[in-house]
C-alpha cells in the first residue's frame, strides 16, 4: 500500500512547500477560480508588499487546514504524507483550501479575520466567542472535503491506529 510516488505535484492550482511540508494555493488559480484579485483586497496601510501579503495569506489558509487535520490523530508523520503523496488528498486540500478562503471572504476583513463563522451565528442570543470558534474557525464545506475517503480506505480525519507498512520513510521525498 504505497501512494503515488509523482506526488507531492505543484501545478496550476497549488505549489508544496518542501521546507514546510505542505500545499498552498496559487495566487493566480485563487484569482481564476473565484474572480476575486486577493493582492487588491490587501487594503492595510500597513501592508508594503501587497503581493507577499497575499501570499502569506494563502499559506496561513494552508496551516488552518493542516492544523486541523493534525488534531485529528497524534499519527502526524503519517497524515502528512498521505496530504503529499496521495492524488485524493491534494483534491480535498485544494477544496478545503478554497471553502476557507471563501469562508474567510464572506465573513470579513482578510487581513484581520477572526474566524467565527457568522453564517452560523444567532445574533438574538448571547454566544461567546469560545462557543462561536472551535470546529465553527473551519467552514462545514472545507471539513466535509476533508472527511472523504482515500485510496486505500484511510481518511484524513481520522482518530484511530492507521495501518501502514513499516517501509515507509517520512519526510523522504517531500
């Protein structure tokens, strides 16, 4: 049971960062996907480089949805080379990616968002923002991507023991 080994795959949706040991969305395929210009939405006065900003933007998209699926299972090492190597996975990466970032979008500044998903939110009752973060940082749809099944049966969301075979070597190719 060995992924695929043309994987981890940058195209023209995403790039994996090597270094970090995770995929992130392109600037151009967000743009071409969702007609949105996130480099013009760069609106602080504080922001020199709008085009790195960006950028950073869409890498902290890539560490909430990582972060997430990390604290699934204390297998890490194991989950992160099922998110590099597996063509499933990229998918449902590239479709968590993009429900987050339209998440974000929708519910507020991008330069200072604070995650509370106020599609969900009763403004009639007294809620604190405890109640209101926690699954809810990330959106339903972004969380449904990521529950979908993988080649050989494993998930990435997943709380159990993952069986695998011992010859794999982490962080070893990607």
């Amino acid at each position: 049971m060995e992924y695929n080994n043309s994987y981890p795959l940058s195209g023209q949706d995403m790039v994996y960062d090597f270094e970090e040991h995770k995929y992130i969305l392109k600037l151009d395929y967000v743009t071409q996907k969702t007609g949105v210009d996130l480099v013009l939405k760069m609106n602080s006065p504080y922001i020199v480089d709008k085009t790195t900003a960006a950028n950073s933007f869409l890498r902290n998209i890539s560490e909430e949805i990582y972060a997430y699926v990390f604290s699934y299972n204390l297998d890490n090492d194991y989950q992160e080379y099922l998110m590099a190597k597996s063509p499933l996975a990229r998918e449902a990466l590239r479709t968590a990616f993009l429900a987050q970032l339209g998440y974000i979008l929708r519910n507020g500044k991008i330069d200072e968002y604070v995650g509370i998903n106020l599609d969900y939110v009763n403004t009639s009752a007294n809620t604190s923002l405890e109640d209101l973060r926690g699954e809810r940082s990330i959106h339903p749809q972004a969380i449904q991507a990521l529950r979908r099944t993988l080649e050989y049966n494993d998930r990435l969301l997943y709380n159990g023991c993952y069986s695998y075979s011992s010859d794999i070597v982490f962080r070893s190719g990607y």
